[in-house]
C-alpha cells in the first residue's frame, strides 16, 4: 500500500465511510480517487458524467474502490471579455492546490483525473506531480464544429462575427445564428487551442490511454478510453509505480517538440514549465524557441489552417500519427516512458490516414515551429508569438505604437475605428501582476480579424492570448508593466518593430531614454481583492510559467 495508516486512524476513517454505504469488505480496498471537475459551467468537462458509473465498476471490478471527489473546473470562454477572465489563469495553481489537498487529507491511493480544459489539465498535472501517488489522466474528447451556410464555425468566430455586425458588414441575424450554432455538441473546442494543447500534453507526458487527446467526445472510443484508464489506475496502485517513477525531462521535451510541431497554443510556454517545475525540472522559453528552430510545423489546424478541424485531424490518424512522422525523422524521443507504455509504444499503434492533414517532415508546412520566442528592448526577457498563425506577409512589421492600459479600452477603441491599418497596439497591465491573472487578449484580436486587419495591425501585450487566437499577437512581454518593464514606458508614436524569423521586438528608443521615462513611471494599480491578491503578490512572471508554485 501507498499509504500507512495506525489501526486507530483507519478505523476512525472507515466509521466514516460506513455512514455512506460503503461496506466493511470494500472499505479494505485501495481507495482510488476520480478527481472530478464536471460542472454544468463547461461544456469541456460536461461529459464525464456519463462515463462515471463504467469507471467506478472498472476499478472496483480490477479490486479498488473509486470513490468521486469534486475540484474546480473552469472553463475560459464563459468568462471571455469579463472581469473573470482574471481568474482563469491563477485558477491552475488553485486546481493543482485541490489535487494535493484531495490526495494527501483522503490518503488516497491513487488517482484517476478527469478534466478537458485550459487551466484544469495544467493545474492536475502540476498537483500530481507534487503528490506522486500512482495517477492517470482520461481527457473529455474534442465537440463537433459548428457549421453555418455551409462554412465551418467554432466559438471563437462568434467573435470575429461580433465585430463584423458592429462594423455592419453582417446582420444581426447572421450575428445571432452563428452564435447559436457555434458550439453544437459538449467537448474542448474544436481547434488547436490551450484545450487540445494541453490534452495532447497529457498523453504525450503518459498519463492518458491511447489515442485520448485526439478523440471525439461521448463515442464509444473515448468510453472504452475511460475504462481502460480505470484498469490501468488499478495496477500502478498494485505495483506502486508514482508519475515521477517514469516522468522525466525527456517526457517534457517530447511535448514542446509535438506543440511545434502541430502549432499549439502559446498556453503551453507558461503551463509546460509549471508542471515541469514540480517534478523537479527546468523547462525554460529558451527550450521553446530551440526546439521551434528544429522542429519544423508539419499539421496545421484552425486558426493556423480555414477550414481543418479536430475532425480532420483525427481522422487523419491524431497525435500518434504526428508523433510517428516526427519518429521518422529522429525529432522524438521514442524511449520516452509513461503510465500507458513508451512513446515508441504508442507509435506502433499509429497510422498516418491523411497527408495533406498530417504531412511528413520532409514536406512541412512551415520551416520552424508554432512558436516564437521573441526578445529586444520591449521584452527584455522574452515575448511569445504563435508564428503558425501569422500570415507570412506580417512576419516583419514595423509602425507606431497606440498605447492602451487594458484591453477594454483598446477594444473599443478599434470599434469605433480609432486604430488603422499599420498600427502597432501596445496592450500594457494585463500581465500575471498587472491585471492581475493575465487574461487573454483574444476579444481584441477576434475583432482585428473581424475586421479584417489581421495582417495590417499588429499587437504587443503583457497579457496572453487564447490557442484560436490568429494574427500579429505578441504576448507575455517579459517584464511586464507592473512590474517596471520597458512596456510600460512606450508612449504613442514609438516606432516599434517586429521580426518574428530574427526574433526581434524592438522600439526605437534608446537605453538612456528608457532611463530617463522610468524616474517619472508610477505602476497602474488594478484592483484586486481575495485570490487575486493573493495571486499578484506570489505569482511569478509569464518567463517562468506565472505560477506561485516556484521555488
């Protein structure tokens, strides 16, 4: 057994559990814990609850007891463009404290996680990691795309849409039945967001079945997923084999060689290190922008891609079939171990269906990867850009800076057609401090592309951005503004230039220049009360993962 209880203290947690149900028999079973974040808030995580019953019979039938133990399960969208969107991000480490919390007060034995969505796969990860009590992972599966006059729609074309009906190059009615008929079915949104990032992450990292980052939800695949998910749990608790028994660096670096290569979220360059950092490991946006130069971008769905969704992509053969093609060319590490077998594993149960979906390395899409790490006197740390979802004519831009303090302000400023084409947006005070929480700057940017602007308007923030955002975003300027970083000492009219191949965000202004704007700087302070106070005054900077869990 994991856990070593006195005679005492496990009878007092029996009586306990007698008060439930639980027979004496059964109370003598390893207790596995589902840690459950179903809600009726996110439709990512809404279908688990119909796989719980087959998951309680596989562990009892396999000699545990499962027993469900709710956590926080947010979902980003719901809080888009609100003041809660703060939350999201410091929601991780809150997940990650509720799987420690859940683990060591129940001396559970082991674990099955369930989650689908952005913050809540990471925050998991990051809480098992510091247990390390036997764990697996099974993901809700993606939702169908939506379709409107015969085009493919996702939620975040409600977005753009929004902008285009304000701007009146669409009705309301068109408005209104795109919003309608966006998210037709539960699941992670269909496209290469934070959602199917991070599920892929978990596979890649061992903790989920087969094949479970790139399945349909509610099929009977990713049940019979959940089942076997439930069987294997069993076993590790019986050979007590913990995540960090076969975790390693290698695990990690697999996940940021498959991010490049499929144009993944920029999510990942704050959630990667986080976990990593808990099992004890240093990933770092150096890493990032290395393997970016390595790894060149061989699967493109939306937003890098029109029309390819996860259905496309699955169908082609999924993760297994990128990681195969990635094998071929000796851009993975296949040795690579995890709760469900090795990377090479996985691979020999992988086909590629479609090459036009999945292309082979020798015929990228894109030489570098999904990612760039950029730096220069406005970000001296470092920024990010999702180079596979910036049109190749913006990959240079240079032009002046419009200076806002929130995304409110310059959202609606592009509205009433304040910011025209050439502008450089300077978001500033949306950083992980300065907000606090960093929350996406994507309702800006969905407006720049409804609009039309997406190659004509580029946009450097502290803030982050949502995986479907598209265009010229430059996000999690390091340092950021709360923090005395040069982004807050950019006035209006600053030339600012971008090269995303050379990896430059530069303002044309100089070292004592900079000085001389910093003697009359005062931070913007934001209001913040409770977590988010909390939250502002632990967290890290965006360069090392915006989490308070770094030691």
């Amino acid at each position: 057994m994991i856990r070593k209880w006195n005679e005492e203290s496990l009878d007092h947690r029996n009586a306990l559990l007698y008060a439930m149900g639980v027979s004496e028999e059964d109370a003598q079973r390893p207790v596995i814990g589902i840690i459950n974040s179903w809600n009726e808030m996110n439709p990512g995580h809404f279908p688990f609850r119909n796989v719980i019953k087959d998951i309680k019979k596989a562990v009892y039938d396999s000699g545990g007891l499962a027993l469900e133990l709710p956590v926080t399960g947010v979902c980003d969208g719901i809080c888009s463009n609100t003041p809660g969107d703060r939350y999201t991000l410091p929601a991780r480490d809150m997940v990650s404290s509720e799987v420690e919390t859940a683990a060591e007060l129940n001396m559970l034995e082991g674990m099955i996680m369930l989650a689908t969505c952005d913050k809540v796969v990471p925050g998991m990860i990051m809480g098992a990691l510091r247990v390390n009590i036997p764990t697996v992972m099974f993901t809700g599966g993606y939702m169908a795309p939506g379709e409107y006059k015969g085009k493919m729609i996702t939620l975040t074309h409600t977005k753009q849409a929004y902008a285009a009906y304000v701007a009146g190059d669409i009705s309301k009615e068109d408005y209104k039945s795109i919003v309608k008929n966006a998210c037709p079915t539960p699941g992670a949104c269909p496209f290469m967001g934070t959602a199917n990032t991070m599920c892929a992450t978990a596979e890649i990292l061992g903790l989920t079945p087969h094949g479970n980052a790139s399945v349909k939800s509610q099929t009977a695949s990713w049940r019979q997923m959940a089942i076997e998910a439930a069987r294997k749990i069993v076993e590790l608790v019986t050979e007590e084999v913990r995540p960090l028994d076969v975790i390693r660096y290698e695990n990690f670096e697999n996940a940021v060689r498959y991010m490049m290569a499929t144009g993944g979220s920029t999510n990942s360059i704050l959630h990667i290190p986080a976990m990593a950092r808990q099992a004890g490991i240093d990933i770092t946006p150096e890493l990032f922008d290395r393997i970016s130069r390595e790894v060149p971008v061989i699967s493109t769905i939306y937003p890098n891609h029109p029309t390819y969704t996860m259905v496309d992509f699955s169908n082609a053969g999924g993760l297994g079939a990128v990681l195969a093609e990635l094998a071929e060319e000796g851009l993975i590490n296949t040795d690579a171990r995890g709760m469900f077998g090795t990377i090479a594993d996985k691979i020999a149960l992988s086909q590629n269906l479609n090459r036009d979906v999945i292309r082979p390395v020798s015929e990228p899409i894109y030489e570098q990867g999904g990612l760039a790490v950029l730096s220069g006197n406005i970000a001296t740390e470092s920024a990010i850009v999702k180079f596979s979802a910036v049109e190749r004519e913006a990959w240079q831009f240079t032009g002046p800076a419009k200076v806002y303090d929130s995304q409110d302000d310059a959202w609606n400023a592009i509205l009433r057609d304040e910011i025209v084409p050439g502008d450089v947006v300077v978001i500033r005070y949306e950083g992980p401090k300065g907000s606090p929480g960093m929350p996406h700057m994507e309702t800006f940017m969905a407006a720049v592309l409804g609009k039309g602007l997406g190659t004509k308007i580029a946009l450097v923030s502290d803030g982050r951005f949502s995986g479907a955002t598209g265009g010229l975003a430059i996000g999690h300027v390091s340092p950021e503004a709360y923090e005395g970083g040069n982004i807050a000492l950019i006035k209006n009219g600053d030339i600012i230039h971008i090269d995303i191949e050379k990896r430059i965000l530069m303002a044309d202004v100089s070292d004592e220049e900079f000085k001389e704007r910093k003697k009359a700087w005062k931070p913007v302070e934001k209001p913040a009360a409770g977590w988010l106070k909390l939250y502002r005054k632990n967290t890290t900077s965006a360069h090392k993962g915006a989490t308070v869990y770094w030691d």
